[in-house]
C-alpha cells in the first residue's frame, strides 16, 4: 500500500535518467561498450535507491504493525503477525510514562522486580530481563500465550512456560509480601481508621471477589466463578488471601475452609477486630453489621452506615487489583493449579507495587482520635454484645462530637 506513493517520484526520477542517457550517448562517436557500461551503472544506481527506499518503507511499516499489535494486545483482538525484536527495539525504549500505561507500574518497580526475581531463576534461552516483561504483560492483558508469543517472537508454550515459572516462584514466596500485620502495625491501622471513620480498634476488613474462569473462545459456554478471599489494611495492602475451589461461591464457606478462620482468634485480640459484612457470621474478632431481620433502631442503623463505609477499604483493594491485573477480568487458564497460582500471584504483586510505590488512592490524613476504647471482657462476653458495645460507643462519640 505504500508503494503506490511512489509513483509519482519514480516516473519524475526516470525522465531525468533518460535526459541525462540522451545528453551523453546521442552521438556516434560514442562506442557500444560505453553505452553498455553507462546503461549497466544506471541500473545499479536505480537498484540502489529502490532498495534504500524499500528499507525506509519496511522501517515504517514495523513501526506501524508493532503499534498496531500492541493495541490489539491491549483491546483483546487476536494478533494475526510475530514481529521479532518487539522488545528488544520498542519496550527497551519505554519511558516512565510508557510503562505506567503499559504495564501499570513505574519502570523502576519492575526493575526492582527483576531484581527480586534474579537469584530464584536459572539462565535460559529467553534473558531474564525479557521473561519479566512477558510475564507482566499476561497480567496486565486480556491475551492468550499465543497473542504474546507473536508480539514478543515467542512460541506460545515459552510464554506458557515463562508464566507458569515466575507465577509459581511468587506464590512459593508470598510469605514476604502477605502477611499479618504485627501487634504494633495493628494499633497504627487502628489509630488511623478510627481517626478516618470513627470505628474504634478496627484492624483489618474481609471480603472475597468473584473471578469470571473459563475459555474466552466459547461464548455460548458460561464461565465459571472462582472467589479470592482476602483481608486488607487501611493502606489498601493484602495481610491475608485464600482462594477458593472453581464453582463453590458461598463467602461463609470459603472462610469456613480458609486457614484464617482458626488463626484469626489468635491473631486478633479481643480488643481488637476486622470487619465483614452480613454473609459472614458474627465472632468476637470479625465484626459484621446489624441484619434487617427484625426493624432496626436509628442507633443501629449509624452503626450499618459507619461500618459500610469504614469496611469500603477492601472494596478499593479489590478495584486496584483488576485495574492493573486485567487478566483477573476473565482468567482463561483452565488448570486449577494454574488459576491458582495466577490470583496469588497477582495479588503478591499488587503489595509489591505498593511497597514500591505507595498508594495513591488513601490520603495521609492527620490522625485525631486516640488510641480508641478499651473494652472490658468481663461484662462484654459474647459477639452480639462486643457489637452492642461498639454500637453504643459510636453513638455516644457521634452525641459527644456534635
């Protein structure tokens, strides 16, 4: 398509040729071996520039179609083409700004990622360097290993391999990125969310999202539901995740089977608790709202509202994670293992940004309540009564702050 362009400048370059032919040979003196020798050099010199000119145009034309691949990549369309050199010559090249828009993260977090990855992976064919950027690019994509492989010259079962490889090494050390929050790490979340909502000894919130599994190409096929349940602090950080067997989507049940569900008593002490809501069932560290079962009194509607809005952390952890892992939006890897190892380790990298990072998205706020209210296990025993307690308590701040 791009040579019909030329056409123009060709016939106008041609004419100039047979000027400059007929101003030298048009004479008899001038014998046939020179004719011959200034014909040949006329069509070496002709040669030269269409070549000169097909390599500009073969130039563009990669621009283009690589640029075109990579929408594609990003839009979901299959990629029809494998271009070589893709990331060698046009992510290598990426700014800053490329890679927040491209891989949802600042370059220097996946340099720190390559270099976290470093001493756990063996040399291969495919520069760990490159491994690293296939791999981001199946989370932060709705592409198959296929898609990828051709826009990074890869055959589909290395970037099957590469993901599975480093997929597997973040889950086996998730342990450095997701954990429980110490004593004293718990008493600041506890200061900062009391301070933003006014519930008192707060320390972390639950829920669990749904995940949409199953082969994209089928569409008349319904996919699947896997849950993620995870726990999360007041910066938006995972401190718990467990994910749950594909097809079972009761919330109560998934934490029922999570460990979380016989640590949690030892973990959270009776002062303090996280917060769930009303699919959970109601304990002394996992604090849910107040039913519609029987007519509600206004004191316990304001707990329900300040309780919604303060458990809306994990709401916004969960909106994160799927922004940057778009892959989460559909999982179309059919191995449990594997969608296993998927989730877990996009949430490994969820807190790995935000160590790296920080996030934008919670407002440092100037923390002006106290250290929250002391609770005294001797009169307050039960669930329903901690939560009657607390109930009361936000009322009575709510009369003391106005």
């Amino acid at each position: 398509m791009y040579f019909r362009n030329m056409d123009s400048v060709e016939k106008n370059h041609k004419i100039k040729q047979e000027f400059v032919m007929e101003l030298f040979l048009d004479t008899e003196s001038v014998s046939i071996v020179d004719r011959l020798a200034a014909a040949t050099a006329n069509v070496i010199n002709e040669n030269h520039q269409n070549l000169t000119k097909f390599n500009d145009l073969m130039k563009t034309e990669y621009y283009q179609l690589s640029q075109m691949m990579v929408q594609d990549c990003h839009s979901g369309v299959p990629v029809a083409h494998r271009i070589k050199g893709f990331y060698e010559e046009t992510i290598r090249k990426f700014g800053n700004n490329e890679y927040i828009e491209r891989f949802k993260m600042k370059r220097s977090t996946v340099q720190a990622l390559i270099a976290f990855l470093k001493p756990y992976l063996k040399p291969g064919n495919v520069p760990l360097d490159k491994k690293v950027h296939v791999f981001l690019w199946f989370m932060v994509n709705d592409s198959s290993y296929s898609d990828i492989g051709r826009l990074f010259g890869l055959h589909k079962s290395s970037v099957s391999y590469i993901f599975h490889e480093i997929a597997l090494l973040l889950t086996e050390e998730k342990e450095r990125f997701i954990s429980w929050p110490s004593v004293e790490k718990q008493q600041l979340i506890s200061n900062n969310v009391n301070s933003r909502f006014r519930f008192p000894n707060c320390v972390g919130f639950i829920d669990a999202c749904r995940l949409k599994v199953g082969s994209q190409r089928n569409k008349r096929e319904k996919p699947d539901i896997v849950l993620l349940q995870a726990v999360c602090d007041d910066y938006l950080t995972f401190v718990d995740v467990h994910v749950g067997d594909i097809g079972k989507t009761k919330k109560s049940k998934l934490f029922k089977d999570s460990s979380l569900s016989n640590e949690l008593k030892i973990k959270v002490d009776f002062q303090k608790h996280i917060l769930g809501d009303s699919e959970y069932k109601l304990k002394k560290y996992l604090i849910t709202p107040f039913t519609s079962e029987e007519v509600l009194t206004s004191e316990e509607m304001k707990f329900n509202e300040i309780h919604w809005k303060t458990r809306s952390y994990i709401a916004h952890a969960f909106e994160l994670l799927k922004e940057r892992f778009r892959k989460l939006n559909h999982i179309d890897v059919l191995k449990p293992e594997s969608v296993n190892i998927l989730i877990i380790s996009a949430c490994v990298l969820h807190n790995f940004v935000l160590l790296h990072e920080g996030c934008s998205e919670v407002k440092e706020e100037l923390i002006t309540c106290d250290d929250g209210v002391t609770i005294n296990s001797n009169v307050v025993k039960t669930a329903e009564e901690k939560r009657q307690f607390l109930c009361n308590y936000i009322e009575y701040m709510g009369i003391e702050n106005n």
